[in-house]
C-alpha cells in the first residue's frame, strides 16, 4: 500500500506524536509498504529518507501549551504538492485539528482519510469557536483512531461521532533486552528508583516527588533517586532542599539510557499532575521490568489496570506518592508479582500488534478508491 | 429615493445574495462529500460482512468442528450470506455473531490452533471479524455526521439534499469471539 503520513509536530523536538509517527513509519516499511512522512522540519535537521518536509515550524501557544507548528501558504502549497504527487492508497493524519499540515492535508485531499487523536486535553472554548471551520473538515475523515480510551472520550464528546482505540507502539523488545548498568541498580539498604521528565514542568510531577522525599528517606535513608530529563539543576537541587544528596541528576539521556535506566531501577515514579492520554512511558518502564508507581490519573489507571499491574497513588498527594513506592520497595514478592504480570500485559502495546490494527484499517477504508487532491481546495489558495 | 441610496442598496442586495449562494453552494459540496462517504464506507461494510460469514462458513464446513457445532455455524453464516433488506441482515449478522461465540469457546479456539489448517481458519475468521467491527463503525460514523449536517436549516430549506433518502445506521452485535493466539483483537471501546 502507497501510505501518506502526517505530523503536525515539527520534528526538530522530540515528543510522543512524533515518536509514533516515526516508529509507525518504520515498521510500516518494514512491513513491505511505501510509506512518505510529511512534517514541519527546519533545514538542517537530520530526519529519515521517508520524510518530507512541510516547511519550517513556528512556535505558537496552541490547545494550552507551546507547539512547533507548519502553517502559511508556503506550507499550504507544499502539502497540496505532496498530497497531489504521492499518488496514496490512504491518508493518516495525526492530529487533524491542530492548526499545522495535518489539518491542510486535510482539506487538500479526498478519498480515504484516516486520523488519529492522541490528545486528551482539548479546550472546548476554543473548539467552540472554530467549530464551523472544523466540523465539515472532520466529516472528510474515513476513520477514526484514539490512542487511548481517555482520548477516545475527548472526541465523543466533544467532536460527535466515535473513534476505535489502538494504543501507542512501543518498542518492547527493545526495553525487555536493555542492558541492566550497575551504577543505576539499587543494593540492600540502598535502592534506587527512577524519574522521566523536565523538571520544570509542573505536570510532569517533579514537585511532588521532591516533597514526598523525606518519609521516603525516612524509610529507605540509602534510597536515591536517578532523575533523566531536562532542567535546571539547581532548581531540582533548592526543591529538594536538605534531602538534595538524594538526587542524582542525569539531565538529558539518550533512548538507550533511558532503556538501560529503566531496566535498573527497583522502581519508576511517575508522579504526573495531568495532561497524560496514555502514558507511553509507562508501557516502556513496564516493558523494562520496573515496578511502576504512578499518580492515579485516569490514563495511567487504565493502562496499570487499577493496580493490578502496578502501584497508584493519589494525584499530587506527596504522602500517598510516598506510601505507594514504600509499599513496592519493602515486598519483592510483591514487586516481582507486579513486574511479571505487567511484562505479560505489555505485549498489547508491542509495535507488530499495533501496526497490523492500524492496517486494518487502513484496509478498511482503502476501498474507497485512492486519495486525490481536492479541486475545490484551489479556492483557499493565497500564494 | 435619490440615485446614490438606490445604488448602495442594490450592491447591499448583490452582496447577500452572493454571500447566500456562496453558503449554499459550499454546505451542497460538503453533503454531496458526505453522501459519497456514506455510500463507499457502506460499501464496504457490506463486502466485510459477507467476507466473515464467508471464513465462518468455510471454518464450519472445514470437518473440524464437531458436526453439532459445525452446523450451527455453517447455517448462521448461510443466513447471513443469504438476506435480504436491512433488517433481515442485521438480525442475520447478529446472529452469526452469537453462532460464533457459541461455537467457538477459548477451549475449542485452543483446540483448532494445534493444527496448521485450525490455525489457518481462525486467523482467517479472525481478520475478517476485526475488518467488520471496524468497517460498521465508520460507516456508522459516516452516517451519524450525515444525518447532522441534513438536520441543518441551510439544507432543509435550501432542498439541497434532494430526493436522497435519509442514511440509516446499520445496528448487529458484532462482539467477536476471541480467536486470537494473543491478545492482538482491536479494542473498539465503549457500548456498540
């Protein structure tokens, strides 16, 4: 199958969107298909042989937070080119109502059209307001993917209509096979436990974890804590306060460390406030064999299935944040119980199960006929 | 009325009608899109359905099964490929689905996939049964947006859908059994 895939996320960040479009990409080639990646990417930047660029990114607060996107005539004619050359079977989209190429290839294309949501957080002001541009665009959309049940709640309400969910690809193979590095594993009196995320960003839950340090060191005083990710060292140290000599600060780690961390560590804290519709991370940590102790946000409930395949504790409650790890690290029967039945669970998310749902429908709506661009679009020319 | 009134009012009457036309013109391209989505992603669940009564039946006349459950099956998927009108098909489909559950318990699944032939028939069943699953929710979605945009006062009185007849969705149980080696079914999730 001739397949045009579409980011909006410039590629020049990481991030999770990103990350799976060029993961399902991948294993998309790999499966015998003909696979173009279209997606904002400065000049300069290092991307794939299968990806084309939609033009530079700009950084615009879209939907909450800041965001690289494409936008503008420049980019507009270039995804028309793209869509009108590539000659595709199917169209995936991810994101189409970001404001980015997504969303242009959107309205340059008819035929089969398939997108995927991953987002759980949509402001429905807004959505409000652009309603009238956004729902007869949706209606060119054959099929509809959610990556996550939370995701697939966003769309029902407040899109109409539904989406069939197929979750995030990981890698499990990958993280199942890390090599474990002695520095990051814990010894008698002395585990270790890891934290994923800038720290400056308040909803990836460093905060709480600093102030659920002193009863987690009053239990474990040889505990250290192995945190990856960027930021301010001295922030993270100041937060931490009297308790500092317990973080070990790795700043930012390459995706072989992080598999390497996570296969370490006796534990992985995900201490997230909000803002998580599946929790990727999480199906890698468990892939990794670490026991996962996660806020009890309703996604990371989900893919932990209430508990059965990992600890959960309060939302931004340090206390209870504290209690749970306690719970995980003082009973390694029950850490190894967890960690089996989590290793078994995690084959769902597996890249080989995930890309053959995706085919499915792909297949489902590919007989509709190929993808043409769309004549009417030519009115929405400016440049 | 002196001239220059006359004429602002003129080009203030060329311009709602412009702006009218241009409306009407746009919500008949967007139906005329619907529609078509309507009529392919139909299309296409009608081809899904008769491809999983199709595997359900070659799995039942297979000489696998035990011939009580082989002839449940094989009459369910008969039936199915064999009605007529909307509401035949739908109760035939939902049928051959409650056939299929019946029939093909976890042990029996277990079973079938000792051997390279059982193993063959299920994956096959399996496909076509995820394909339809999928296939009757996007044309359901089809439908759904459709019927939508049809309710609009724009379209009820411009008469721009015509003598099209309202879309209907497609209602069966089609909760396949598990027939997989692992757990690699899609997870539609919430009520169908």
């Amino acid at each position: 199958m001739r397949i045009g895939i579409v980011c909006p996320y410039s590629l020049d960040v990481p991030g999770g969107v990103q990350g799976h479009v060029l993961g399902l990409a991948e294993q998309l080639i790999a499966g015998g298909h003909d696979v173009s990646v279209l997606a904002p990417v400065d000049e300069g930047t290092p991307v794939p042989r299968h990806v084309v660029s939609a033009g530079g990114a700009v950084a615009v607060p879209y939907n909450g937070s800041v965001a690289r996107l494409g936008f503008g005539p420049a980019t507009a004619l270039r995804v028309r080119r793209w869509v009108a050359e590539g000659r595709f079977d199917v169209l995936h989209l991810h994101e189409p109502i970001t404001p980015s190429a997504s969303l242009l290839a959107l309205w340059a294309a008819t035929g089969p059209v398939v997108a995927t949501f991953h987002s759980a957080q949509l402001r429905s002001r807004a959505l409000q307001a652009a309603a009238p541009l956004v729902l007869p665009s949706l209606e060119r959309i054959s099929a509809r993917i959610a990556v996550s049940e939370d995701a697939r709640r966003t769309v029902v309400d407040h899109l109409g209509g539904d989406a069939v969910v197929v979750p995030n690809g990981v890698d499990v193979d990958r993280f199942a096979r890390a090599a474990q590095r002695p520095a990051w594993q814990g010894r008698p009196g002395a585990p270790t436990v890891a934290f994923l995320g800038r720290l400056e960003e308040p909803r990836k839950g460093f905060g709480v974890l600093a102030q659920a340090l002193p009863a987690l060191r009053a239990a474990h005083p040889g505990l250290r804590v192995l945190v990856a990710g960027r930021g301010d060292a001295a922030a993270a140290r100041a937060l931490a306060g009297e308790h500092a000599g317990a973080l070990e600060l790795l700043g930012p780690v390459s995706e072989d460390d992080k598999a390497s961390l996570l296969a370490s560590v006796d534990a992985y804290v995900a201490p997230q406030t909000g803002g998580e519709s599946f929790g990727v991370v999480l199906v890698e940590a468990m892939s990794a064999g670490a026991a996962v102790v996660a806020s009890a946000l309703p996604s990371f409930g989900r893919v932990l299935e209430d508990g059965r395949l990992g600890a959960l504790a309060a939302v931004g409650d340090p206390a209870a944040l504290a209690a749970a790890v306690a719970g995980v690290l003082e009973a390694p029967a029950r850490r190894a119980a967890l960690v089996a039945a989590a290793r078994a669970a995690v084959r769902r998310y597996d890249w080989r199960v995930v890309t053959e749902q995706v085919v499915a429908v792909y297949e489902t709506v590919a007989d509709a006929g190929a993808v043409a661009p769309d004549a009417g679009s030519a009115r929405w020319r400016l440049g | 009325m002196s001239a220059p009134v006359v004429a602002l009012l003129v080009v203030a009457v060329l311009l709602v009608l412009a702006a009218v036309v241009w409306a009407l013109t746009a919500t008949a391209a967007r139906l005329d899109r619907l529609h078509h989505r309507v009529e392919t992603s139909r299309a296409s669940l009608d081809a899904r359905l008769l491809r999983r009564a199709s595997a359900a039946e070659q799995l039942a006349l297979s000489g696998l099964l035990d011939p009580a459950s082989a002839l449940l099956l094989a009459s369910a998927a008969g039936e199915a490929l064999g009605a007529e009108g909307e509401a035949e098909r739908s109760g035939a489909e939902s049928d051959l689905t409650r056939a299929l559950r019946a029939a093909l318990p976890p042990a029996t699944v277990a079973a079938l996939r000792r051997g390279p032939t059982g193993t063959r028939l299920l994956d096959d069943l399996d496909a076509a049964c995820q394909r339809a699953v999928l296939a009757r929710r996007f044309a359901n979605d089809a439908v759904a947006q459709t019927v939508r945009v049809r309710r609009t006062r724009v379209v009820r009185w411009g008469r721009l859908a015509g003598h099209a007849a309202l879309p209907r969705s497609f209602d069966a149980d089609d909760e396949p059994p598990a027939l997989a080696a692992e757990h690699v079914l899609p997870r539609p999730g919430g009520p169908r």
